[in-house]
C-alpha cells in the first residue's frame, strides 16, 4: 500500500516534487489556502505532511505548522527559502528543507522520518507503548504518563526480566548520579504503579527488590511497530 502525503503549497512550485514523489510510488494530494488546509489536517489521514512555506503568509504559515504539530503521530517536512526561516517555529516541525535542495534530499528525509514512526510503538506483554505522545495501553486501559513516568516506563520495557539498579535509573531518567535522596524515584514508581498495575498495592508487573532495584518483570520478545496510540 502506498503511502499518503498531503503537499500544502501551490501548484506551480509543487508539480517537480510532486511527479517526482508519485515515481517513487507515494500517493501526493496538494492543497492550498488556509481553510483547505486546515480541513485535510483535521479530516483526512495522511503517513506525512509536506509545507511550502514560501506559498503561505507568515499568520497562515503558524496556523497550518501548528495545527499539524497537534498530530503527533504524522510527521512533517517544511520548505522554503532561508529569508523565510525567521517566520517559523522551531518546535512544532520534523525537518526544514532550505532551498535550494534537490527532490531525491527531499524523498530520502520523508522515508526516514516515515520508518522513523514504525519504531514509536512498541509491545512487551501486556503493554503497548506510543514513544511519541506518551500513551501506554495497559492491562487497565489506555493512559497518558508524565514525561519522567514515561520514560522510567521506557527504560525498564527495553530491559524486561533485568533487576535495574536505583543508581542506573537515576542516572538514565533523571541524569544525576546523586543518590543522597532517592525518594523522587520512590515516588515516580509508586504514582507509574498506580497507571499500569490492575493493583497497585499489590504489583505483578513492577517488582521491587529490595536493596538492588527494580524490575519489570514480563517474559517475552520487544515488538517494533503497530498502531499509533491516539
């Protein structure tokens, strides 16, 4: 099945890219003005989302980049000029391309930000983790984790059935080696307990040993891919 992109720009500066893109076998819709734009973002499903900023006024331009950036599970490519770059922010996209650039630069950052994506999710047991909106689908159903939960959860989910140390948990999530006080780490366990365990105070998944670390204690192989979870 091909992959879908949306082009927002006008046609003249869009038909090279386009023609090029549909011989590598994408399947490339244009739009162009606001209101159109702003409805394929909100409506249709697309694999990436391609912006001709030099077609777009400055107010526009930070409507349809930020709209995008509120899909975090499509990733998207702006293009323009370097007199352009100071109208745009700097948070909200993947890539910029400055022109002049050629169509094969262009193809070969969509394929990598496209299988880029297939690495977000991933599945070990139970759990189905979403690297790019921080969603988790547990045993009690889908949650959203604090960025330190998340990340603990991460971490401990590409090294299952290992007992982790407290040291090498602070050092990976929160990036000290200070281990005078370590009950932040306590307490982050307890509140990603109280998000995953179906009983918390009794966790099956999370396992404490004592005076060692932790451990997530689930058998079985680290899926790459799926569904994003939205």
């Amino acid at each position: 099945m091909s992959e879908r992109l949306l082009y927002i720009g006008k046609a003249a500066p869009s038909r090279e890219i386009r023609a090029f893109l549909e011989r590598k076998g994408y399947e490339v819709s244009r739009v162009e003005g606001l209101r159109p734009s702003l409805r394929a973002l909100n409506e249709s499903e697309y694999d990436l989302i391609i912006i001709d900023a030099d077609d777009t006024s400055p107010i526009n331009l930070h409507r349809i980049t930020h709209t995008a950036g509120h899909r975090p599970t499509k990733p998207f490519v702006v293009i323009l000029t370097s007199s352009r770059t100071g109208n745009l922010d700097s948070t909200v996209h993947d890539i910029v391309l400055v022109r002049p650039f050629t169509t094969r630069r262009l193809e070969k950052q969509i394929r990598l930000l496209i299988d880029s994506r297939r690495d977000y999710v991933v599945t070990l047991g139970p759990f189905t983790i979403d690297r790019r909106t921080h969603k988790v689908r547990t045993p009690k159903g889908l949650v959203r984790l604090t960025p330190k939960q998340f990340h603990l959860l991460d971490y401990l989910v590409r090294h299952p059935q290992q007992v982790i140390s407290r040291r090498e948990l602070m050092e990976q999530v929160w990036e000290t080696s200070y281990l005078g006080d370590t009950r932040t780490l306590d307490v982050h366990v307890r509140w990603l307990r109280e998000q995953i365990e179906p009983d918390p105070g009794n966790p099956q998944y999370l396992i404490t040993h004592r005076g060692q670390g932790y451990c997530l204690a689930i058998d079985g192989p680290l899926e790459q891919g799926g569904e994003p979870l939205i």
